[in-house]
C-alpha cells in the first residue's frame, strides 16, 4: 500500500507519496501535489507540508526549533532522561521492549510517530518490524533533519513529514498504531491534537503514549513550576486519563515510574 496525505486545502483532495521517498539512501528532492493544484516541497526525503515556520507561543516549543538542540537532544538528554525522571535504572533498551510490547507492529502495518523529535520509537518499531512502514511527523525542520540522519545511519528506512500535529494531513483511519514520545507535556492544544490521532488511527489500532506527570513531592514540583513557565504542562495520572477519555480514547494499560508515565490506549 502506498502513502496517500491529506491535502492541508481541501480535505477530499490525496497527494500520493511515491515509494522512493521512503528509501533514504537515495535522496528525494522534488514535489508533491494533489489534484486542486497545491504544491509541497520533498527535500531529501522530507515532505515538508507548512512551507514556513511555525508560530511559537512557548519556549519550550521554540528550542525544538534550534540546530543545537536537535544534534545533542537524542543522545545528550534522551537515551538519559528516563532514568533520571523515574528514579531508578531504566535505560532506553526497556522503554523500547515497553513500546514493542504494546505496540505489536505487524507486517505491512502503518505506525506514526507523532511529534518525533529524532524518531527514536519510529526507529524502533522498524528495527522491531522491519516490513511495517513509519511515518515519522514532526514541526521542525531541525528535529527532522537530525532524524533522517540517525535512520539513514541505522539504514531504517521511513517516510519523514513536517506537518502540525493539530491538522494531520491523513485520512481517517490510516494508523494501525500511533506513537508519541514525551510529546504530549509539550502540546500547546493536546486535545486538539489527541483528537486528530484519534481520527486517522483505526478502530482496532494502539495509541502509545509516554508522558510525564505531576510530581508529588515538594522539590519536584517546584522544578515542574519552572518548567510550566516555559510552557512544559503537567497533570496527573486522573488529570490524563480524563483527557484521555475527553478524545475518545479508553486506557488499556498504565506503567507509572516516578513521574514517567507510559499508557496505551485504544480507540472507545
Ligand atoms: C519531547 S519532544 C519529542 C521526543 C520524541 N518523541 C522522543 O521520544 O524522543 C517533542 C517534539 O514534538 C514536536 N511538536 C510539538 N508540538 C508539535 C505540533 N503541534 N506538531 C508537530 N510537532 C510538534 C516538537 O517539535 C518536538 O520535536
């Protein structure tokens, strides 16, 4: 099957992706469109469907946007962080047997990963599966450039997308499972965005989610008021799950970890 978008401006309208695009060893420059005569860019591989910069209305949101951040951010801070965050040893290798685990991708399956950053899961779930196709989304052209980088080195290949994650540019029901790494705290509107997943993923699909709660200890939280002021957002385990349900998700399974959070969901 092949990857079909959503045209950001007519919602009937298709923009076939062809298959080369996926291959990353081979670049792809070029461009896409559908039929109403709308254009996007393909720049070594990544389809690029927003043209210009977003609007930042968070610093936690701008730094994402920063070529610094994007090179160190997988292998600085987040191979780390989870070890860091839950208290207790807990390297990458056991978030992605968690991931796999809930996540079963199957053959000839479609995965998205959704605010990817460097597409750590995406890079996973192929090593994981190596017939699924990923499609890896993200807003900044930083945390997409590093992250077709990483794939090409571990010869993974997957469909890279700069789009907004408040307007997928799919069709309803495209995802066999979506997967969201520490992105939700970072969502300027999460439910918009959570209503969006739960549009294009299938009925019987799995939405995994690692996401970081309220901390109930007094320095925590203090370290989490900070953090809220550069637009960072915390709730708690309940807080979650109502927005969970508000989407028109059911919660299938929880692992709490100090104040790692991960949930899989199913569509209710
Ligand atoms: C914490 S990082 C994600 C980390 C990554 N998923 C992982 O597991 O390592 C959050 C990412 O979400 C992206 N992001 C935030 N809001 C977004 C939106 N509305 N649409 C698309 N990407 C978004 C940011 O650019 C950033 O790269």
């Amino acid at each position: 099957m092949k990857l079909e978008l959503r045209s950001p401006i007519d919602e009937r309208a298709g923009i076939s992706v062809p298959d080369e695009v996926e291959k990353l060893s081979t670049p792809f420059n070029g461009t896409l469109g559908s039929k109403e005569g709308d254009e996007y860019q393909v720049k070594n591989n990544i389809i690029d469907l927003l043209g210009k910069e977003p609007e930042f209305t968070s610093i936690a949101q701008s730094t994402n946007h920063w070529k610094l951040t994007a090179a160190m951010y997988e292998d600085i801070w987040r191979k780390r962080s989870l070890s860091l965050l839950s208290g207790e040893d807990f390297p990458i290798e056991k978030e992605h047997e968690l991931l796999i685990d809930w996540t079963e991708p199957k053959e000839g399956g479609w995965y998205l990963d959704l605010g990817c950053s460097t597409a750590l899961y995406g890079r996973a779930l192929k090593a994981a599966q190596k017939k699924s196709h990923i499609v890896a989304l993200d807003f900044s052209s930083q945390m997409l450039e590093e992250a077709r980088l990483k794939a090409e080195a571990d010869e993974t290949d997957m469909y890279f997308l700069r789009a907004d994650g408040r307007e997928l540019p799919f069709f309803s029901n495209t995802f066999d499972g979506i997967v969201m790494g520490g992105t939700l705290n970072e969502l300027t509107e999460p439910l918009k965005v959570l209503y969006e997943a739960k549009r294009v993923l299938k009925k019987e699909g799995i939405f995994f989610i690692m996401h970081l709660i309220r901390s109930d200890v007094w320095y925590g939280r203090l370290l989490q008021e900070s953090a809220a002021l550069g637009g960072i957002k915390f709730w708690s385990v309940n807080e979650s799950n109502k927005l969970f349900d508000q989407a028109g998700f059911k919660v299938e399974e929880q692992l709490v970890k100090g104040i790692v959070c991960f949930t899989k969901l199913r569509p209710a």
